[in-house]
C-alpha cells in the first residue's frame, strides 16, 4: 500500500503541475481501486489537519464564521436522510456540476451539430474538430484549476457571508480546493464514477468523525 501511496502522490504531483486530458494507460480495476484508496491516504489527512486548524482557530476566539449551514441542516434533518443527503445525493451532483465537464470530445460536438454532414462536409467537419482539440488542449489547465476553485468557492455558500468570512475565504475554502484538485485527477486519468466514490467516501468519514467528536464532547 505504501508503493501504491508514493506512486499516486508522483502521478498526482506531475499531473497538477501540467494539467493534461489524457485518461491513464491502466484502467484495470485493481489499478482504480488502488489508485482511490491511495487518493484518500493522502487528502484525508491534509484536510484534516486543515480543517483541524480552522476549528482551534475559531475556538480562540481570532475568527467567527457564523453559524454553518451543515450544522443547521443536520439538526433539521433525521440522521438517516442527512447521511443519504450528504455521502449519496450531494457529492453525485457535485461531480456531475464540476466535473463532467471535464472530459471532452470534439467529435461529441460536432456529431450532434445542427449542421448535416452533406452541408459542412467532411473535410470541414474534422478541420472543427482538430480545431477544437487544440483550443481544448490549450486551455485545459485553465480551465482545470477553475472547477477546482470554483467547487470550493461553491462551497463558501456554507457561511454566513460578512466581510471577515470573505477575508478569510482563502483559509476557508482551502479544504474544498484540494479535494476538488484529487477529485478532478480522479475524472481525467479515470472516469466520473471513481471521483464520485471518492467523494462519497471522503463525505462519510467526516460525517462519521463529527459524530464521534461530538459523542466525546
């Protein structure tokens, strides 16, 4: 597992680096699931910490970030339909938000033009689509770091926003940009599902941990 561990932290590192829509050559199930687990190895603990250090921040009494919509929300709802709500429903319609978008084939486009075949011809139809590959291959890592940022800035939706929340808000949503960073690696190098299981895991194991933590306060 440590292998596995320091091999999706280098193709991690590499593919943040140099943002490229390019799947990964191995696309076995073993691989996927090793390269999820490993995925998780690594972000959990840095959103931990992360989200440790807001906590111990508020707590001192330095920030106030008003009261968190999750926390409304789970004393609004049963704890069964917040835990389907929050590891099932939500991160499926995250992923499909953020990061569907994400994969891009030109020849999708231009099949489902309005204009025939017969019109354009072919020779026109793939100068389109060599076209819109290059555009795409261009802006890639733009628009990469852009679902990112805007998945975690999505997530500010959580406070109430006054001006300290918005000075804050690099601090505040750092947690939900690096997740989003693993998540959208996950849809490049593999598909939408994978990120998405990430995604529901990553829910269920805050959820959890804030049930225990509240148990022992």
């Amino acid at each position: 597992m440590i292998v596995s561990i320091k091999e999706t932290y280098t193709d991690f590192y590499h593919f943040v680096k140099n943002p490229i829509d390019e799947p990964a050559p191995i696309q076995t199930a073993r691989h996927k699931i090793n390269r999820l687990f490993s995925i998780l190895a690594i972000e959990i603990p840095i959103i931990a910490v992360i989200g440790a250090t807001i906590y111990g921040i508020e707590k001192l009494g330095i920030i106030d970030t008003g009261v968190h919509k999750l926390d409304t929300l789970f004393q609004e709802l049963p704890l069964w339909k917040f835990v389907i709500w929050g590891v099932i429903i939500n991160p499926f319609l995250e992923e499909l938000i953020f990061r569907l978008c994400l994969r891009f084939n030109p020849r999708d486009l231009t099949a489902y033009s309005i204009l025939p075949v017969s019109v354009i011809g072919n020779q026109n139809i793939a100068k389109v689509e060599k076209y819109l590959s290059r555009l795409w291959a261009g802006k890639f890592p733009l628009i990469f770091f852009s679902s990112a940022l805007l998945f975690a800035y999505f997530h500010l939706s959580n406070y109430e926003l006054t001006n300290k929340v918005l000075l804050l808000s690099p601090l505040l949503i750092a947690p939900q940009l690096i997740t989003g960073l693993f998540l959208g690696y996950l849809r490049i190098k593999y598909n939408l599902m994978l990120g998405y299981f990430m995604h529901a895991i990553h829910n269920a194991f805050f959820i959890l941990l804030a049930f225990i933590t509240m148990d022992l306060g």
